[in-house]
C-alpha cells in the first residue's frame, strides 16, 4: 500500500470509530463545559500518548495477550467500574460545571483543567474493551500493512488514524463550547447529567460482556 493510500485510509477508518458515541465522546463533552475549545485536542493528546504506547507494544506481543478471552473479561469489568467512577464524578460535579460556565476564560486558564483532560482522555480509553479491540485486531493489521514500508509507512499510519480522532474532537469541543454563548446554566448541568448517566450505562454493558462472556478479542 502506498503511503498516501495508507495515509488517507487509516484517517477514513479512524473517522469511523471515532464518531461511534462512547466514553471519549462523552468525556470530550464534558470536559468542554468546564474548559472550552481546548479540552477537545487535550483529551485527543491523552488518547494519542496510550495509542502510541499501544501501536509499540504491538511489536512486543500485545496484540497476543489482549486476545485472549481471561484478558478481554478482565479488561472490560475493570473498564466498567472505571466508567461507573467517571461517571458518578460528572453527576456529583454538576454544580462545578455550572460555576467553571460563568467563570468564563479565568476558569479555563488553570492548569487543573489541563492535566484532567488529559488525564481523562487516557482514562476514557483504558476504560473502553471495545479500543483494546480494534488495537488487538483493525489496528494490528494496519501496523503489519505500514511496516512494509517501514518506519515512515507507519507514521503515515498512524499520523492519519490520530489525525480523525483530532479533527471529529475538536470539531465536538467547538460546538460544545460555540453553544456556551446561548445555553443557560441549567442546559449545561443538564447535558452534564446526560454525560454522566451515559458513562453509567456504557459502563454497566462493559461489566455484563465481561461476566457473561459476550466480549471477545479473539478477532
């Protein structure tokens, strides 16, 4: 494969998982209410230093290990429980929403803001089965395409995959915060609450697939 071809498909498949709601999306819309437009490439820049760290260990047998079935069950109870923490943290900090909404640019300018979206967005990840999934299977696949063109088709790689995932977040961030102009108080820690109820059912479907044995990164 070419690596313009490799570039551009890697970017069109990240696109496609990229704008399946989940726990990033959800995190990304939180995180935009209290921060604005920049929590969206933050949470990204979290996400992005996992996915690295991911696409290496492929080379190290990763992708074996998360295939198997002990692991795939492990990965998503614990997911869940993260998911639930997440989650039951958004609800409890509605109200804090609200005030970082009508502290405006002071409130986004700390530095709190910025390590939690990032912190966030390696959570979010963490926390998702189904990431370890595409990484065990999709992207394991694509690692094997790009080295056949060595190091630099594997940067066309994954320049083009974290590529989609900067693009559809930032575009999220934008609205969300685009929206803060219009939206009252209490739209946000409605949207908030929907955030945070969301994570919660997410959550309690990964733990179900993990007892029952209904996630599988065999592949």
């Amino acid at each position: 494969m070419k690596l313009p071809t490799l570039f551009f498909t890697a970017l069109a498949v990240g696109f496609s998982g990229a704008v399946v709601p989940g726990p990033l999306l959800t995190i990304t819309i939180d995180r935009s209410l209290r921060q604005g437009f920049s929590a969206g490439p933050l949470v990204v820049l979290g996400h992005g230093i996992l996915e690295i760290a991911t696409a290496v260990g492929m080379f190290f047998g990763l992708g074996l290990f998360l295939r198997q079935p002990l692991v795939a069950k492990f990965i998503a109870v614990c997911g869940g429980l993260v998911l639930i923490w997440m989650g039951t943290g958004m609800l409890k900090g509605i109200k804090g929403t609200a005030a970082a909404y009508g502290e405006g640019e002071e409130n986004r300018g700390k530095k709190g803001f910025l390590g939690s979206s990032v912190a966030a967005g390696i959570m979010g990840s963490l926390s998702n089965p189904y990431w370890f999934l595409w990484w065990a299977t999709v992207g394991a696949a694509f690692i094997v395409e790009s080295l056949k063109s060595g190091l630099v088709g594997f940067a066309a790689f994954f320049s083009g995959h974290i590529l989609s995932d900067l693009l559809w977040y930032s575009a999220v961030s934008l609205a969300v915060t685009a929206g803060r102009r219009v939206f009252s108080d209490s739209t946000y820690k409605w949207v908030t609450a929907l955030c945070g109820i969301f994570m919660i059912v997410i959550a309690v479907y990964f733990i179900w697939s993990g007892i029952s044995g209904n996630i599988n990164l065999e592949g």
